[in-house]
C-alpha cells in the first residue's frame, strides 16, 4: 500500500535515516511544462528547520527529477524522482533499539513484521511526506492550467482557534507568518504558545484548514468513490492526522435541515449555484461547483523532551528519556502535505471523470 491514486498515481519509497526519500508518478499527461523552481518551493515550504517553531534539522531537501520530463515538458511516460538525506543524527535513536516510544508505530511495526527500522521511525517518519509534496508539485502545475487552486493554512493551534471563515481572509498572508496563518495577529499569539510549549519539552496539536477553487461540478464517483472519502482518506493517511470533516462537519449536526440546507438559484451568468455552502462543494459525493472546503486534525507531536514510562521489546518496564530534533508543533510544515494530497485527488478525480464522459 505504498501507491496512491487511480488514474494520476504516486508510489513513494525510502526512509527517514536511509540514503534518499523518492517517488515515481504514473498517469502524469505529457505536455505539461514542469517549472523544478516551484517544485523545489513546495518542498521548501515543508522542510525543517524553517524557523524557531519547527524542528532544528537542517536538510537541503532538493530534488532531483530523474526520469519523465524531457525538455523541460512531461513525456507521459514515469517520473521518477529522489530527495537525498543529508543530516541524520542515527545514533540519537540508539537507546531506543528496543524501546516501545509512546503514541509511536514502534510496537505496531515490530508486531507486524518481526522487525523495525528504530532511527526516526524508519518508514512511518513524516519524512515520507517529501514524495507527497513533490507528487502534489506536479499535480498543482496541471490543476493551475485548468485554473483550480488549492490552499490550506493553520487554523487552529492547541487552545487558539480561528473563528473567521475562509472567505473573509487575506490568503495570500499565509506565508507571510511561520505558522502559516493568515491572520497576522492570532499568528502571534499561535507562534508564542508554540513556543510557551517548546520551552516546557511538550508538544501541540491543531487544525489545518483546506480550500480547492474552481473545482467544476461532477468529480467523484457513485457509490464507494465519493470525493469527499478520497479526501477524507488522503487526508488520514498523512502522519499525526487524527480527524478530518468537511463543509459544516461536526458542527452541522446542532442546526436544523431548514437551517442549514444549501438552496439553488440561477446566476445571472445562467449557471446554477447555491446560496449557501455549507455542504462544503460535495453533495452525493460529487463536486457541486462550490469552494471545497475540510479541515483536517493532527495531533500533538508523539516525541517530548520530557520522561515517559513504557517498556522495551521484553515488555520491561523502562523510562524513556527522549533525544533528537522534533517539531513542537507540526502544523506549520503540515500546510505544503495537506495542500498535496488534496491537488492528487482533485487531478486524479478530474482525469478520472474525463475517462468515463468519454
């Protein structure tokens, strides 16, 4: 289960204290001017050490595009890619060979396969998320030709939430601050929390929130390939996601039908819309032409700079005492992998419902 996608395909490979992290995209259409500047950019935004709320391990992260592209144009044919690793520190996971670290996938690896990579976690690193990114890369070059755009930004940090929806927001900020969140002042205090954290040893959990533009009506497919359970899932195969709802999500279930029903009206351009969005751009599964819109949960970091009780492989009772570089909180350098597998699946859903109009 290393492939994503039917039609627009990613099959990543490596590990976090191996040689590289790479990937091959498959179904890519040839044609397709690839600029390796926005690619190296997309990557830029999720690599570490990008500032003080991030982790301090410092990666070049630069891809090398190996196979697929031939005069700067996609040929149609794989694109194979690699992102060397660089800056390993292999021996700050040496005491914890045989040590279960909570709220990891070290007891669940060891117990499926007999055996386990113990530097950084190995496969299950979010270090894996750099073949995503590059894989999102490619996908939001081609959705920008078809003029469908997709954002995400921090929306939530811990406690400090944003209450604002999307559309009264300045989204071209999202950058400007290293949280990524378009409101400057509740990014100050989202920064200075993350922060508070970090000194403690602790870590914190948020939300991202994501928005797909111009997504025209009819993606998603009857009745297992509904569009928002490819994003849904997207979405939860990323590390630390814990949660993921769409449109009024959780929130709608207090209202009344009357309430929150999205009714239909004819534009003045003669084009169906809806008065409301509440349905988050998907209704039966299938894009209605809206703004799509989810927000996606993740947990605290599992890794604390603070002692914790486990027990190692003989099921010993020990006391864990962490080392190494780790994020305080992971939001930040979320924003680029929630962004990239959103572009997949919208690419893959689009090439997908060319195939069966045909």
């Amino acid at each position: 289960m290393n492939t994503f996608g039917n039609f627009f395909r990613l099959t990543s490979f490596g590990e976090s204290h191996g040689e590289a992290i790479g990937g091959i995209i498959d179904g890519c259409p040839a044609g397709i001017v690839i600029s390796n500047e926005f690619v190296q950019r997309e990557l830029d935004r999720r690599k570490p050490g990008q500032s003080s709320i991030t982790t301090s391990r410092s990666e070049l992260d630069k891809v090398e595009l190996l196979s697929g592209i031939y005069e700067g144009k996609t040929t149609g044919t794989p694109i194979g890619f690699i992102v060397k690793n660089q800056n390993q520190h292999s021996q700050d996971y040496d005491s914890l060979k045989n040590v279960y670290r909570p709220s990891h996938a070290d007891f669940t690896y060891q117990s499926k396969y007999g055996l386990r990579d113990y530097r950084g976690g190995g496969r299950s690193s979010a270090r894996e998320t750099i073949a995503r990114v590059v894989g999102g890369a490619i996908a939001k070059i081609i959705l920008q030709k078809l003029r469908i755009k997709i954002t995400a930004y921090t929306s939530q940090v811990g406690i400090i939430r944003m209450d604002k929806p999307f559309t009264e927001l300045d989204l071209s900020n999202i950058d400007a601050t290293p949280v990524r969140c378009p409101d400057r002042a509740l990014a100050e205090k989202m920064i200075r929390y993350i922060e508070q954290i970090k000194a403690e040893g602790d870590t914190v959990g948020g939300t991202i929130t994501c928005i797909c533009e111009g997504v025209p009506v009819g993606l998603g497919e009857p009745v297992f390939g509904k569009l928002h359970a490819a994003l849904g899932s997207a979405m939860l195969s990323i590390n630390a996601v814990k949660g993921f709802e769409y449109g009024l999500g959780f929130e709608g279930i207090q209202y009344k039908g009357s309430e929150i029903n999205d009714n239909f009206y004819r534009r003045s351009d003669g084009k169906i819309s809806t008065t409301t969005n509440n349905s988050g751009g998907i209704q039966g599964g299938i894009s209605t032409g809206e703004p799509i819109y989810f927000r996606v949960a993740f947990k605290p970091v599992a890794t604390i700079m603070k002692e914790q009780q486990t027990v190692d492989a003989r099921g010993k009772s020990v006391t864990l005492n962490a080392r190494g570089r780790h994020d305080p909180c992971v939001l930040p350098r979320a924003v680029p992998i929630v962004e990239a597998m959103a572009a997949m699946v919208i690419l893959d859903y689009y090439l997908m419902n060319k195939s069966t109009l045909i």
